[in-house]
C-alpha cells in the first residue's frame, strides 16, 4: 500500500497536469470529459482529505500547514478542471498562481518523500 503523502503528492500532480492551460501539456484537454472529470474528482477528493482530516488534526504543524494550504489549492484546482467556464473571473485571473502554487507543494511532498 502506498503512503498517504504519495498519494497526496500524486493527487497535487495530476491537478497541475490537467489544470494547466500550457500548449506543451493541451493533449490533455482532448481527452475524454469522463476521465476529466474523474481526475478532478479525485483531486477534490485528495483536497477534501487533506483540509478536513489530516489538516485538523494537525493544525499549526508544519505537515498539518502544509496539508491546510496544499488542499485547498487542490479543491480550486478541481474547480478549474471539471467548472472553469463557471467560476468567478477574480478565480480565472489567479487560476495560474494557484496551479504554480499547487506544483510547489507537490515538489515539497515529492522531494521530502524521496529523502525519506
């Protein structure tokens, strides 16, 4: 079974990929909507657990911090992946701060996970 913070840090992942708007990674947007639509899914997902499990538990650690902030960067991310044509235009306007954002906590959780 994998750990959580894999997990977590594959979640974060996927979110960058299928958020992102750059012309290097816009296959992804060609592919079916259902699958779309399941990534975000499971990226709302991961955000859910990471702000109302894990972060509530650990509120004012560093991992608890970091779980607070990388999951609700991870319910936005959902956001812009399945709704992106619904949301607000201020959410637009930082749609790629929030995703560069998301793939830093992805790199934190990866390359602390790698040294472990």
């Amino acid at each position: 079974m994998l750990p959580m913070g894999t997990i977590m840090a594959g979640s974060m992942l996927l979110g960058v990929i299928f958020a992102t708007r750059l012309p290097v990674i816009s296959v992804v947007q060609k592919l079916p909507l259902v699958l779309i639509k399941s990534v975000a899914a499971l990226v709302f997902s991961a955000g859910l657990w990471n702000v109302l499990w894990y972060a509530s538990q650990h509120l004012g650690e560093r991992w608890g911090n970091a779980a607070l902030l990388s999951g609700l960067l991870m319910l936005l991310t959902a956001l812009y992946i399945s709704y992106p044509h619904k949301l607000p235009q201020m959410l637009l306007a930082i749609r790629s701060l929030v995703v560069l954002a998301l793939f830093v906590f992805s790199m934190l959780y990866g390359v602390t996970i790698y040294r472990m």
